[in-house]
C-alpha cells in the first residue's frame, strides 16, 4: 500500500489544493526528498517532524509549514497513527503579494525564510471549513478561492501568525513538548507530569514554552484538541461522544471552548460547511 494518499480538491488559474494522507509508518527520517514548486502545508490531523538540514520543525494543526521550491528535506513520524494536511499551491505572483517581504527569500525562486509558522484559530477553521465544503462539493470555485486566499493572508499576517525566536536548545524542548501533547490529546496532562517526561521543571517548562510559542502551553494543547474537533465534526451526530474522545469534562464545556476560539458552536460550524 503506498505511503501516501492525495486528492485534488480544487485546480483554478489562480490556486491549487490538495488533501495528502500519510500512513506515517516511517519513524525515521526518510530519504531526501524535493519540492518542484513552492506550496503551503496547514497540516490538520496526526504530527510529523520536518526536517531541513539541522533544521526541524514540529507539523500539527497549529502550524502551517513551508515546503520551498528546490530544497531538500526529510520527514519522520515520532507517533504512530499517521498524519493528513491540506497542500496549497498559489500562482507565484499572488504569493509574492501575499507574503511580507520580511518572510521572504531574496534573489533566485520564491521561497521562505522559515520552516513554518504558528497560526491562529481563525486559521485553523478556515481550512476546516475548506476541505469539508470542497470534499462535499458544497462550495463554488470563486468562493473558494476567496476563502484560501483569505487563509493565506491570515496565516502569514505579523497580527495572527507567531514566528518562534528562542535558542536552538529551547526549540528542541518546545518540540518534544508537542510532539508529547501530541500523542495523546485526549490526556489531561498536568505540569508535574509533563515537567517529568521532559526532564525539567515545570516552571522552567512554562517559560520555554511561553518563549517559542508565544502561548501558554494549556491554550496550545486546547488548540489541538479543538483542532481536531474541525476533523471530526462531520463523523459525529453525538456531540458528547465526540467531547468525551476530546478528553472535555462534558458537551458544554466542549461546546463553550469551541466557541471561543472560532466565534460559533460545533453545530454551527457543521452547517456552515454543508451550506458553504
């Protein structure tokens, strides 16, 4: 069976989207591979580790990763259970007009500075939003193409993006922090224990976390885990079930913090998709 499992969703003049699954069987890092052209990856389901040289970056769903044009890169999967994104693919001249010059290679193709960037809840439904009503052919082209182009400028934009500045021994420990909050979203973990897994103390653990992130590390967590709940939405008639595998202490609490970040209940989110 392959290792990978890729849709189309949309191809227009302007944008091209796609849905790549991976079984995520590899736990190390693969071989070389290299990207044609420059594309967006807002990954929304499972974690893997992107890695560019010395380099790495941690991919789930609140991130969006970089893949340049004609630069190598390796991809391992620390957890098991696979992972699935949604790739972007902007015609050059609108990327260059969406992006800040700041984030920007100079000279050559175009291409990133950086491996990926922190994004937003806004972000994060909006890609939802995207996959479900383009997967139920519920969504005109024109229409969609509005929304990824809104999708880009929001997660490259200085308000709603986060871009890490820490040491490179702070990153790493930020990174075994996600990749652990990863492996089991519906844990309710506590410091002390995340703070024993890592080797460090939990206030130590806090402030690192605060530095690379830009967040707390319990709102980070509740990103995922909410995160996941956009996945899920469209599988689940019990909204309590679906809490209850979240690891929320009940359907409201679930639905309150789902409002919170994305401005509207699971319910409403639901038919917004159908009816996008």
């Amino acid at each position: 069976m392959s290792e990978f499992d890729v849709s189309r969703l949309l191809d227009t003049d302007t944008v091209a989207v796609r849905t790549v699954r991976c079984s995520g069987t590899c736990r190390h890092r693969s071989a070389e591979e290299c990207a044609a052209t420059t594309y967006l990856v807002f990954p929304y389901r499972g974690v893997y580790m992107r890695h560019v040289g010395s380099d790495q970056a941690v991919a789930d769903a609140n991130h969006v990763l970089f893949f340049n044009a004609d630069e190598g890169y390796q991809v391992s999967h620390p957890i098991e259970g696979g992972d699935a994104s949604l790739s972007l693919t902007l015609a050059e001249p609108l990327l260059h007009e969406l992006a800040p010059s700041t984030m920007l290679k100079s000279g050559g193709k175009l291409g990133f500075l950086r491996q990926h960037l922190r994004i937003d809840p806004r972000a994060q439904a909006l890609v939802a939003l995207l996959r479900h009503s383009l997967q139920n052919n519920s969504i005109e082209p024109l229409e969609a193409e509005g929304l990824l182009l809104t999708l880009v400028a929001r997660s490259l934009g200085p308000r709603t993006s986060h871009a890490t500045v820490a040491t490179h021994a702070r990153q790493r420990l930020a990174d075994r922090v996600k990749v652990l909050l990863a492996s089991d979203l519906a844990r309710r973990w506590t410091l002390a224990e995340i703070g024993a897994e890592m080797g460090c103390s939990p206030v130590y653990l806090t402030q690192v976390f605060q530095q690379v992130e830009g967040l707390p590390l319990y709102r980070y967590h509740l990103r995922l885990r909410l995160a996941r709940a956009l996945d899920l939405l469209g599988e689940y008639d019990d909204l309590s079930a679906l809490a209850a595998e979240l690891g929320f202490s009940s359907h409201s609490h679930f639905t309150a913090a789902f409002k919170q970040a994305y401005s509207r209940s699971p319910t409403e989110f639901k038919q917004s998709a159908r009816r996008a």
